[in-house]
C-alpha cells in the first residue's frame, strides 16, 4: 500500500477553548498515540487534510504524517464530526510499528453484475459492508473485492468464503456478506407488513366505535330519566 504524506504541528495548548480557536484557523485539532509513544497532540491544516483524504481509500491506508520535521507513520483511527454540519473536529492518528500486526477494518467492494438480479430479477442484498482483519502494515489492502456475476437467485457470500493473501480474516466465519433473494420473497414480505398495518387500523377504529358507544351510553340514559320526570310531574 502506498503511503500518503500530511504535515503537522504540534498544539501549544489543549482543551476545549484551544480546539475551537485551532478549527477558527483553519485546523483540525488531533492526537497521535500507540504502543511506542507518548499522546501527541497536534493540529492538522483542514485543506491539507482534505487534499490527501482524496488518496485515502480507507482508514487503514497508512499515512507518513510529518510532525515538526519529524515523521510517524499512523493510520486514522477515528474521525470525529460535528452532528449537525458533518465537519471534521477532530482526528485519532494510531502511530503503527511495520513489525507488529494492525487489527482493522477494510471496505468490501462489489464488483460486477449478479446473474440472479441480470436475469431473473432479483435483488441483491449487501449485509456487510467491512472486514474486520489482523495484518503487517505493509500488509495493509485498500478494499477487498468480490466478484458477484455468477450469483443466481438463492446464491450467497459468507465471510468463510473471503481469502486475503498476507491477512489474517477476523470478522465471524458464519456472517453474510451478500445474498440475493427473489423478488417474491420481497414482496411477500411487504404484503405480511401491509396485513400487519391493516389489522392495526381496524383494531384502533374499534376501539374508537366502542368508545364512542360508551360515551353515548349515559347521555342516552339522562334522556330516559328526564321523560320519567316530566310525566310524573304532569301527572301531579
């Protein structure tokens, strides 16, 4: 895997009045920690990362990250985003050793038109869309590629059936990867959801009907006493 090269400096200060006047500059407040250093706090120039984010295939894509002359090799370990603007707020390097194996994840890629979805008008269902795995950092793959042409209706990947030269696979053997299912099966579905609903209103237009029979009950009654009372009363 080749390596993407970003600068950075390290941060006078922490907190978090710090890391909001770092992103008012234009910088993404982060920290590089491992096995074999100390946490590092520093402040990547958001342009900069943006700009080298294009050659990142995955957050296991190593990144030869320069820290006042210094360089570190790390991988990004998380991401941090604002949940309202989805802007970057801050960043976990992993400072790597290339002689001990990294756990990660890597992105599965698709690849290809399946026969059952071309043909016979299926649907193909993605279930995982990672892989978990154990490897070297030089080791390291961008995505993981399965071929689904030749799946039909019924067909299926598992996690059992994945190989990655160099890697260790930790994800569970039994997952699935990709089936795809008959388009029956989606719409049969869909009528027992619809049924489902259906059943629902009836039962809460019920409860309305009664309810409002109820209420009508003692209105009915106050009526009937009323007309006993005036004929007594004329009686009189």
């Amino acid at each position: 895997m080749k390596e993407i090269s970003l600068v950075a400096s390290t941060r006078p200060s922490v907190g978090k009045g710090a890391a909001r006047r770092t992103r008012r500059e234009g910088s993404i407040p982060a920290v590089i920690y491992g096995p074999e250093i100390e946490p590092l706090p520093v402040e990547v120039g958001e342009r900069d990362f943006r700009a080298a984010s294009k050659s990142v295939a995955s957050r296991g894509a190593i990144i030869n990250l320069e820290v006042d002359g210094k360089s570190n090799r790390v991988i990004i370990r998380e991401i941090q985003r604002d949940p309202v603007t989805s802007k970057i707020i801050h960043l976990d390097f992993h400072a790597v050793s290339m002689k001990k194996p990294l756990h990660l994840s890597i992105p599965i890629r698709l690849i290809g038109m399946a026969r059952g979805v071309k043909t016979d008008g299926g649907i193909m269902q993605t279930t995982l869309r990672e892989l978990e795995i154990s490897c070297l950092p030089s080791d390291i793959p961008e995505h993981i590629e399965i071929d689904v042409t030749e799946l039909g209706i019924g067909d299926s990947v598992h996690v059992r059936d994945l190989s990655i030269p160099k890697a260790q696979i930790l994800s569970e053997e039994r997952r699935t990867v990709v089936v795809i299912s008959a388009p029956t099966v989606i719409k049969a579905e869909a009528a027992v959801v619809k049924e489902e609903e259906v059943a629902a209103e009836e039962a809460a237009e019920g409860a309305e009907t009664e309810a409002a029979a109820e209420g009508e009950e003692p209105e009915a009654e106050e009526k009937k006493e009323g007309k006993k009372e005036g004929k007594k009363e004329g009686k009189k």
